[in-house]
C-alpha cells in the first residue's frame, strides 16, 4: 500500500479517496490550493452587492424553509445567521468518531471553496485550521434525515466556529471559544448566507459513507485473504478461478477477484498435490468466491466512484453563479446519491459476512472440510471453534437485518416543505457497525483457517499466503485445547479491519487507484 502523505493540498472539485482516507487517519496539514480564492471572493462579493441593493433572496435576507416568504430586516442578519446555527443545535447519540469529524472538517472546507455559497475565505482557513490541529468539534451522531443538507450535525461544527458548542482539543472535550481561542482565532460573527452554508450540505452523510467504504474494502480484502487460507485447509480445487471462465461472463468485479485470487495462490505447492483427489466441485462458499465477491467489489466501486464526485460537491444551498450574477435556490442538499451508495456498500458488507460465515461452517464440518470436527484434536472434551462460529452466525444475521436499505424510508419535515428526504445519514451511519460486525466473522474464518492448515504442514502454500498466515500466528496460537477465546477473536478483527494487504488484493480496491 502507498505511503500516508503528510500534507496534502486540496484542489475543490479534485480530491481524491486517497487523500480522504489520508485525512481521515489523521496527522496530515490540510492547505487549500490558492486557485480556489478568487472564486470564493467574487462569490462573497455578490452576496455583498445583492445585500446592498435590498433585493430579497432566500437564504441571504430571507427566513429559512417554510419561512422562506419572510423578509429579515439588514440590521438583523447577523442575528439570523446566528440564530439559524443555535436553533439546529439538535443532535442527541454518541459523538461521531474523529475520523470522520476529520473528513467533515476537510469536505465542508471543499464544499465551501468551490466558489458557489458566498462565504468569507477565512470560513474555510478555520474549518482548516481546526482540522490541522486535530480540535475536532463535537458532533452527535443521529439527528439528520439527509436533506436540506444534515443540518442538525453540521450546525454543531459551526456552533464551534461562532464560539459555542464543543470540540475535543487534546482528547479533552472544551467549549467552542475555548477549542478556537486553541488555534488562535475570536469566533466568527457570521455574515449573510454564511450560517446557512455551513449548515446546508451532505458532508457527514458523505463522511459516514466514506468511513464505510474504507472499512468495507478492508474487509473485502480480509475476506479474499481468509478464503484462500480456507481453500488451502480444505485442499479446495483453484479450477473455478481460471481465469477463461470468468471472461466468458464478462463481469468487471469478477474477474478481477479471480485474477486476485490467483495472485495470492500463485506459487502454491498444496494445490498441486492433489490433482487426482477426486474433488470436482467445492460447495459454492468456496467455488463462487469470483461470483458474488466480484459483484461486492462491483458495489464498491460504484460506490467509491459517487462518493468521490459527492466529496467534491458543492451541496449547499441557494448556489452563486458569478458569471451571471444569479443567485439560485436548488436542492444539492439532497443526499440521494450517497443514501443509494451507503445502501449497496450496506449489501456488499453483508455478504461479505455472509460468504464468510459459510466457509467458516465449511471447515467445521468434517464430513465436508477432511479436518477434524470443529478444529481440535479432542473433541468432545473441547468444543473448538464451535461456539465462535455461532458468533459468526449471529453478526452475519445481524447484518442482513442493518442490509435493509434506509434510501426508502422518507419521512416529510418542516411542515411538509421537506416532503422527501434521503435518510443517508443513517444509511452511511450503520455501515460501521457492519463493517466491524464482518471484520469479526472474517477473523474468525481466517483464524479457523489457519488451524485448518496447520493439520497438515507437509506442504506449504504460496508466499503471499504464507505471510498472511504468519500474520495470523503473530496475533493468534494454535487452538490445542479449549481456552478463552474472545481476545484472540478481538485481535482477529484488527486484523481484518486494519491489516496490511498484498499487492493483489491492493490492485481490486477502488480507493487506492
């Protein structure tokens, strides 16, 4: 895998997943690219002449949503603004994590620096600059439907910048004026149209999602890892993997998981040793590996593609247009794209689980694996893997019910002003459970795998698959009789969730192109 950049400089409209994902993991300083300034200036410029004239434009002097008719007095906009961030103060739930507040900070900051919501340019030095010091405003987790932007989160972040609310400065949670007297700077009286598009915007629905397909290719990757060391245990044919077969259908995802799979296998003296042995067709955990891990990869790519363009998007609302001198009330605010997005990633991450959960039952029945029952040597006295694949087995059900799409369950607000809403937030929000509910099933797998393997160590596999194993012993001992098991399945899913993988599982992942 590349190489964590410790700065990175964001260009609206062309930030890539990898600088995201950079971002995220934190320890990168943040500089917006100079060409960006002259666009935010003419667009706060224009604010400033429509403000002057008196005109009446919704979001500038205007009320919000359904009080969109109401006109508000110019000696009273400040107040507007202010008040507009204090009244959408409404999250409730835990604290969303640091990297996503990382990527809210750094995404907001994008969004504003298109040149299309008519702020002041130090709105976006702060936003910045609290990213580069790592004070990362407090921001609760539930609270928006995705539309009209996630108003009730990102007013949270803003409540920091006009010195109110909370950030954590040093792991310590302090006031807003505290977290901004850290950077060096007063709090923000808000101008005209500023509140609204700091509040307006799909970023944390947009981070959320992004947080997901990071953990999501993690998983992926542990997941292909984890079914060559099953294919490996069971001595499983790698014919279903030729690479002919899976051109005849003509399935991107597909072919590239064949292609990856033979890479990691490439190499393997246990393949060989059993041309004869009679097993023409492994049950489909094992044979459609291509098939449905292709079709996952297919999601994630999708996905990873809409939430690029989204990340880059200006999504406040109304927009600016220089060249015309138009202010235009839209609705970018909607977070449809990444609502469908989190809802595929969502499918992706179950199945994943799912195909994970089956290979692990797989190696723990001997009748079908050749291996001893449940992985240990006396059984009987010893239960084995037993009871943690009943783990497996209730996380990969979980997961089928987290899978159930958010995109379809609007529910109108702002006295029917919002009457169809995205509810990506949740979407985006519930992947990270799943992902880590999957990190433990692929755990498992591979731990059971590699005990699988070690029944017979006479043959050795590839040296890709070797490494990973060697991987798995450094975390994990070989299961020689009953013990507590749950630290080493926590351990395992570190692995899962935060391993290093090898080049051609590198090769798949849409984040890393």
């Amino acid at each position: 895998m590349t190489a964590t950049p410790t700065s990175i400089v964001l260009r609206p409209g062309h930030v890539t997943l990898a600088d995201l994902r950079a971002i995220a993991a934190g320890g990168v300083r943040l500089t917006l690219d100079a060409a960006a300034l002259p666009a935010m200036q003419a667009a706060q410029a224009a604010v400033g002449g429509i403000v002057e004239a008196d005109e009446v434009v919704y979001g500038i002097n205007t009320g919000f949503g359904k009080l969109a008719s109401t006109k508000i007095a110019h000696d009273r906009l400040a107040e507007l603004q202010r008040n507009l961030v204090l009244s959408h103060s409404v999250g409730t739930g835990e604290a969303l994590g640091d990297d996503v507040v990382r990527m809210v900070l750094a995404t907001k900051a994008i969004s504003l620096a298109r040149g299309h919501s008519g702020v002041r340019p130090a709105l976006v030095d702060a936003l910045l600059a609290l990213a580069n010091a790592d004070v990362l405003p407090v921001i609760p987790a539930k609270g928006s439907v995705g539309a009209s932007g996630d108003l009730a989160p990102l007013a949270h972040l803003a409540c920091v910048l006009i010195g109110e609310g909370f950030a954590k400065v040093g792991g310590q949670v302090v006031s807003g004026s505290e977290a901004m007297a850290s950077i060096g700077l007063a709090p923000f009286v808000l101008g005209p149209k500023e509140g609204l598009a700091l509040l307006n915007g799909t970023q944390v629905s947009t981070a959320l999602a992004l947080a997901g397909l990071f953990g999501a290719e993690s998983v992926f990757a542990a997941g292909l890892v984890a079914g060559c060391l099953t294919l490996e245990a069971i001595k499983g044919s790698v014919k279903p993997f030729d690479a002919r077969i899976h051109e005849a259908r003509g399935q991107a995802g597909q072919i590239a998981v064949a292609a990856a799979v033979r890479g990691l296998l490439e190499g393997s003296a246990i393949d060989p040793s059993h041309p004869n042995c009679g097993r023409v067709q492994d049950p489909y955990s094992i044979r459609c590996v291509p098939q449905v891990m292709g079709a996952c990869l297919d999601n994630l790519t999708h996905a990873a593609r809409v939430l690029q363009i989204e990340a880059n998007a200006a999504s406040d609302n109304p927009l600016v247009f220089t060249d015309t001198g138009e202010v235009i009330s839209g609705g970018n605010f909607h977070a449809e794209p990444v609502a469908f997005a989190a809802d595929i990633l969502a499918l992706a991450l179950a199945e994943i689980g799912a195909m994970s959960e089956r290979r692990l039952a797989l190696l723990l029945d001997t009748g079908l694996s050749g291996l001893p029952a449940f992985l240990i040597r006396d059984s009987g006295v010893n239960s084995g893997f037993m009871i943690a694949q009943v783990t497996a087995a209730a996380l990969a059900a979980e997961n089928q019910c987290l899978a159930n799409p958010s995109s379809v369950t609007s529910l109108p607000t702002s006295a029917n002003q919002e009457d169809h809403v995205s509810m990506a937030t949740y979407a985006a929000r519930r992947l990270l459970d799943m992902a880590r509910n999957t990190g433990v099933i692929v755990g498992i797998e591979a731990m059971a795998a590699a005990q699988g393997m070690e029944f017979d160590r006479s043959l050795k596999s590839s040296v890709l698959v070797e490494a990973q194993f060697a991987a798995i012993r450094a975390r994990v001992d070989f299961l020689e009789q009953d013990r507590y098991l749950a630290p080493d399945i926590e351990a395992m899913r570190i692995w899962a969730q935060e391993g290093s993988w090898p080049d051609p599982l590198v090769a798949c992942l849409p984040s890393y192109q």
